[in-house]
C-alpha cells in the first residue's frame, strides 16, 4: 500500500467492506464516511471526546479494532443465530 495515499483495496460491495471491518472512502463516498464517522463517534465516546478528532483517528481506532496488540489479525467467533431477530421467518 502506498504510504501517505488512499488504500488500493476495494470491496465488491459497501457491506463487505465494512464487515472487514473498513471505512467508506473519502475520495468518492464522501458523505457515506461523515455519516459512518458520526455513528463511529456515537459508539466510541473516546473518539468524541478527542481533542482534534479527524478521520485519522478514526482510522488508527478502526486499526485497532482489526488487528491484535501483536499486529495479527482478529477474529470473533460468533452463532449466526446470534445475530438473527427472533421474529425472521427464515
């Protein structure tokens, strides 16, 4: 990845970036990422509370989120049924 620069990785959808746990870009998607950025400060109160909050913040916090203290990758293990409303009908 080129330092300094927009991150040459994209998704085939917004959804499966996000679940990688990415953000909406800046360059082309750029109300989706203040709108993204507003609900990362709503659930991340150290976020609002920072003194000069910048999408860089957000970024090293969504950084933080995705890789371990060792700089390996993190995983949740988790029942899809977990996630499912009781009322699906699926």
């Amino acid at each position: 990845m080129t330092p300094g620069c927009y991150t040459e990785l994209f998704f085939i959808d917004e959804t499966t970036g996000l679940a990688a746990g990415h953000r909406p870009c800046n360059a082309c998607l750029k109300g989706r990422l203040h709108e993204f950025a507003g609900y990362g400060k709503a659930a991340n109160k150290e976020l609002a509370l920072a003194e000069r909050w910048s999408i860089s913040v957000l970024d090293r916090t969504l950084q933080a989120e995705r890789v371990g203290e060792v700089g390996a990758r993190r995983y949740v293990d988790a029942e899809v049924a977990a996630f499912r409303p009781e009322s699906s009908a699926c």
